[in-house]
C-alpha cells in the first residue's frame, strides 16, 4: 500500500493508543479490503438467494421491485449512522466500545452480549445456508446425499475448520481472499442476471410492480395465510436480513490502514453495492421466472426450480460453483467478523477465559483463540438447536429469527446512544468523515423507528416464538449483569486509565513485533 505514509501509520497508532489499546493486530487491510469483508458478508449471493422465498412466496414480483429497494434503505440508515460514530472510535469491536464510551459500562456490555450472540448464530446461519445450497446443486443431485443431522453437522464443521484455519493463519490471507470475493460477488451476480435475461421468456417488466398474495397454501406456507399488506412487509425481511454483517467493517478497523476515513467508507458503500447489484440480480431472475403462481408454489426450493427449468445444464453449474464459493467466502468473513469482537470484549475482561481469548499469536498476528472459540460455538449452537424443536418448529429456526434482531439492536444502541451524546462530554470531537449533527441525528432517528419495524416483523408468525426468545435472553442478561457484572466488570479504559495503560501498550507491541 503505496499511500500508506508514516504520517498515517502515526496518526492509526495515535488514535488507537488514545483510547488505551495496543497495535497487537497487524494493519494490513486497505480501504478496499475494509470494505471487501463488509460486502462479502453481505453477499448477496447467500442471502439473496437462500432467502429468496421470503419474496417469490409473499408479495411476489412487486417484494423485489419495490420490497428490496425499501428493505435496502433500512439497512443504509443504520451504515450511515453506525459510520459516523466509527470514524470518531476506530477500534475492534466498535460496537461495544461505541456502547460504552457514548453510553456507560452496562450499555457497552449489553451492546457486546448482543452482537456477540448475533454473530455466532448468523455464522452458523451463513454455513447452514452454504450447506442447503451445496445440497440443491451438487450434494443431491450428484452425490447422492440425504439431508440429515449428521451429514449437516460434519459438513458445517468441514467448511467452519477451514474458513477459522484461514483466519488463523492470519489477516493478510483472509484479507486477499475476502478481496477476491468482493470481485467474486460482482462478477457472478451480473453473470447471473444476465443469464436469466437470456433465459427469460418474455420481459414482463409489469410482474416486478405487481402485488400478489401467495400466503398460507399459495405460496407453499413459506408465510402463514395473512393481508397483502403484511405478506409485503414480511418480505422486507429478504432485504434485511440480507443487507447486514456491515459491522465487520468497524470489528476490523486495527487492522486498516487510515481506519477514520476507510471504515464509514467501507461500511456505507458495502450496503450500497450490495443494494444495486442484488437489484439487478434479483429483478432478472424474477423476469426469467416462468410463471409467478409456479414460482411461489415452489417455496423455498424457488431458485432450483427456476434455474432447472430455464438455464442450460453446464452454464447452471458453473453458476452453481461460483456461488457455492461465494457463499464459503461470506463464511469466512464472518469468522473474521466474530473472532475480532470476542477478542476486543475479552481483552477488557467482558468474558469468561478473557486471557486466553484475548491473546494475539505473534507469529501469525491473529487472535487465534478467539478464532476458534467463535467457530466452534457456532458449529456446537447449530448441532444442538437442529435436535430440539418447539411445537413443529425446529429451535434453530427460532433462534435464527432472533439472530437478526440481536444484531440490529446492537446497532440500534450505539446509535441511539450517539444521539444524545453528540456535542456532549462523551462525543465532543468528531471524526474525519463527519455528517454534521443535522443529517447524523436524522439518520439515528431513522434508525430507530426502523429498529422498532425490524422487531415488530420479526416476531410474527412462524417465527412468533422470537419474542419470547428475545425476551428471555432480555431476562437472563438482566440476571447476570445485576447479579455478577455490574461488579466485575469495569468496560474500556476511559480517562485516566488510558495515561496508566501505556507501559502495558508498549509491552503488547513489543510482544508481537509491532515496531
């Protein structure tokens, strides 16, 4: 990185050692490889298709012409805010020191459990999706395999190993692969639209505007029997759940060069690639579809049976392929996501083992233990949801639900937060890619009310029992502050204990070989 000046270099280490914190992780991430791990956790490709149903079995056409576009836009509210706050505070595990500095120890900690939660469960999410969609193109149809618990399991343990040995091996590899995929996720999208345009019968542009009702039997009972206008507004989740994960932009900003300035960008423009390419995807595929009261009938097997009965066998494949890697590359972003949250939490003792999962290998500049830590619960959270159902509801899809409304109010609280601290004490000097107030408390109100429109979305039925979940863990996060944390636990160092942490920052780096 040629731009990469010494000033810069300085002005990284001023800011992070400002805020009580050693350069123990290593700074080789450029400003498109910042925004790179955002957009391929995002990736459209995994998302946007596993969760296609949520569109083609609700509202039909008109849940991607218009439902995307607005779906997208919620998502951007909470980037550009989050964005503001991160030039301010470019520090691993953003959220969590944002939480804390804007707010006060208990708010940073929740803010932690949160978005620690959400992104375990959205790993493991991420590679159900990659398992599911190996299945539907090679697994079955080539290999011959049955979908069961065993087979799930070894095979997410299979890519989860090695999406964390990537990241182990450090943030230079990781990094050039999560560059690849941001390519990767371009190109196949549009190679994807353009073929199902090829593909496509006739060019019905009227159907992507056109309300339709496939709930309860029409639709496969992707959405129990409800108004159009709920089945419409339940497919805003396609783009919400889609469009997130931007976070990681902020959970690797030790690791970028000139962070203040790359970390918004990065996380603004993730989202807003994702938003026009996943446009342009979704609205030729919807073109190329047969007929829409097919399609929905199909449920969440749409995207298979469209592509089987359109697009030649070899082109298919090849598709297939490159969105199979797309999608383990979205994966191992996500490693990258979490490993760098539990690492930042626990080097201020906000988790059990925070020693162990707070060291950084010298070797490979990586928090190895966190790496592993995160995988491995996602793998074991996985397992053990898949055997316990509630009523006919596997756990696992409930908790999946919540995963979602986890992350979004670990967003939301931050934000919040911002909101009223702007101008004060707590947030007096802003960062280089500033808003001003007007346009950042717009965005934060926004982004609340759209928080309240997540939440209300993601409890309805059949995924109602997600608000006892989130409730209950609302309970039990309230138990274990009030009755151990609120003691213990002291958040990041602010004031004083910045000046007294210097002689352990240079000891740090000098354990790792940052000179």
């Amino acid at each position: 990185m040629s731009d990469y000046s010494e000033v810069d270099k300085k002005q990284d280490l001023h800011i992070l050692h400002s805020m009580g914190y050693a350069q123990e992780l290593e700074r080789r991430m450029s400003q498109f490889s910042n925004f790179a791990v955002s957009f391929s956790i995002i990736c459209i490709l995994s998302g946007g298709i596993n969760s296609l149903a949520q569109a083609t079995a609700g509202a039909g056409g008109a849940a991607i012409g218009i439902g995307w576009p607005l779906g997208c836009f919620i998502s951007l509210v909470f980037a550009v805010a989050m964005a503001q706050i991160s030039s301010a505070y470019p520090t691993a595990g953003g959220l969590y020191h944002w939480g804390s500095i804007l707010g006060n120890r208990f708010t940073g900690w929740l803010t932690a459990w949160f978005n620690l939660l959400g992104l375990v469960t959205v790993l493991g999410a991420i590679n159900v999706g990659t398992y599911y969609f190996f299945m539907g193109s090679f697994g079955t149809p080539y290999f011959g395999l049955e979908d069961t618990t065993a087979t799930r399991i070894i095979f997410l343990a299979i890519i989860t190993g090695a999406q964390a040995l990537v990241n182990h091996m450090g943030i230079g590899l990781t990094a050039k692969l999560t560059d690849f995929s941001g390519y990767l996720i371009f190109v196949t999208a549009i190679l994807l639209a353009v073929v199902c345009l090829a593909a496509a019968d006739s060019y019905e542009i009227g159907r992507l505007f056109t309300f339709s009702n496939y709930s309860g039997e029409a639709g496969g009972n992707v959405w129990p029997e409800t108004s159009g206008t709920w089945v419409f507004l339940l497919g805003l989740l396609l783009p919400i759940y889609t469009i997130t994960g931007y976070d990681a932009s902020a959970h690797t900003s030790e690791e970028t060069v000139k962070a203040a300035e790359s970390v918004p960008r990065g996380m603004v423009s993730s989202v807003l690639w994702s938003a026009l390419f996943g446009y342009i995807m979704l609205c030729a595929f919807v073109l190329m579809i047969p007929n829409m009261d097919e399609a929905a009938k199909q449920g969440w097997n749409v995207f298979f049976w469209a592509m089987d009965a359109q697009v030649n066998p070899v082109i298919k494949d090849v598709l297939y392929l490159a969105i199979f890697v797309s999608q383990w590359l979205c994966g191992l972003a996500t490693v990258t996501s979490v490993s760098r949250m539990i690492f930042a939490f626990s080097r201020d003792g906000g988790l059990p083992a925070s020693k162990a999962l707070s060291k950084v290998s010298p070797t490979h500049r990586s928090p190895v233990a966190a790496i592993w830590t995160g995988s491995v619960l996602s793998v074991l959270f996985v397992w053990g949801s898949s055997l316990v159902s509630i009523g006919e509801t596997p756990v696992y899809t409930i908790v999946v639900s919540c995963t979602v409304i986890f992350l979004f109010f670990s967003f939301a609280i931050p934000i919040t937060l911002g909101l009223f601290a702007w101008g004060t004490s707590k947030w007096d000097k802003m960062g280089p890619w500033n808003l001003g107030e007007g346009v950042f408390k717009l965005f934060a109100i926004l982004s609340i009310i759209a928080m309240v429109l997540i939440f209300v979305l993601g409890i309805q039925p059949p995924i109602d029992w997600a608000l006892y979940i989130t409730v209950g863990f609302l309970v039990v996060t309230g138990i274990i502050w009030f009755g151990f944390e609120s003691r213990r636990f002291r958040g990041p160092p602010i004031g004083d204990e910045v000046a007294r942490r210097q002689a352990e920052i240079a000891a740090a780096e000098k354990a790792v070989g940052e000179v």
